[in-house]
C-alpha cells in the first residue's frame, strides 16, 4: 500500500467516525428531551382550519400550572369529533410543549348514581 492509499483510508476512517460520534450524540440528546407528561384539560374552541385547539389544561405536575393555551395537534383529524367544553387527553414533551400527541376525548366521569331519598315515617 503506497503512501496515497494510506491517507486516504485515514481520512474516511476519521470521517466515518465523526459522523458515528455525531449521530450518537444527537441520540443521547432526543432523549433526555423527550420528558413526557400526561395533559388534560377542557376544550375551549377548536379550529379545525387552522389545525388548532384552545384547552385549559389541568395542573401538570413538573411542568405548569393550570393555565389557557392554543395548542396544534398530531392528527388533525381529531378536531372534528371535539366541541367545545369536552374533556381530553394527549402527550406533551419537554421542549416541545405547544402540540399535543394523540389527542383524545375523554367520557365523562362517573356521576354518582342519585337515588330517591327514602321518606321515613317518625
């Protein structure tokens, strides 16, 4: 192998290595980002146009309080089974907190059963 060969299998070693050191990186990166919190909240107004949803949210431990927000979403199919004062459910992540992940409606709670109150005789 002459002198030529030899700097260039170094040079392509050297690169292929960098871009491997690079693409571990960004890896290790993704995720110590991708914190995930559960979000719900209450529908405002959704505005299936423009691929947005106005929710007050519920109190998310770690990362805010119950506040008001425009959020975009993941699927924007989603936007037409909601109506405003519905209850959701969706994925957050840290860094990227203003598009909620899988969007879902959420049932109703469970209402206590109301029974007739019984009328005693004194």
């Amino acid at each position: 192998m002459n002198q030529k060969q030899y700097r260039r299998r170094v040079v392509l070693f050297a690169t292929i290595l960098c871009l491997l050191a690079t693409v571990a990186h960004g890896q290790r990166a993704d995720k110590k980002a991708k914190k995930e919190f559960v979000f719900k909240g209450k529908v405002v107004k959704v505005d299936a146009n423009a691929k947005t949803v106005v929710v007050i949210n519920d109190y998310i431990p770690g990362w805010t309080k119950a506040v008001t927000g425009i959020y975009t979403v993941d699927n924007p199919e989603v936007l037409k089974t909601l109506e405003p004062g519905d209850r959701v459910s969706a994925r957050v992540y840290e860094g990227n907190f203003k598009v909620l992940y899988e969007l879902k409606l959420v049932p109703p709670e469970d209402l206590h059963a109301q029974f007739p109150q019984k009328k005693y005789k004194e």
